[in-house]
C-alpha cells in the first residue's frame, strides 16, 4: 500500500482546482469521463523505479 504511482492523485488535483474558484452549489460538468485506476500504468511505474 505504500507504493504508488507519482500522478496517482493528479486527476484529483485538478478537479479539487477547477472547484475552488467557483462559488456555485451545482457544478455542471461536460461529456467528458476521466476514468484512471491505477493498476492500468504498473509498467510505467515499474520503469520508473
């Protein structure tokens, strides 16, 4: 559990951002799904160590 990939939480980062400077109840959002999970880039983290 201790090991992860270093933009494990950049999806997260950018949302929380977005977020900030809008002082709305409901944020509408477009079309678009990022969906990530992080057993997708093993390799990629792998070459990295």
């Amino acid at each position: 559990m201790a090991k992860r990939l270093p933009g494990q939480h950049f999806q997260r980062f950018i949302i929380e951002d977005i977020t900030a400077g809008i002082d709305q109840a409901i944020l509408t959002m477009a079309g678009i799904r990022i969906k990530c999970h992080i057993g997708n880039y093993t390799q990629i983290g792998k070459l990295l160590l």
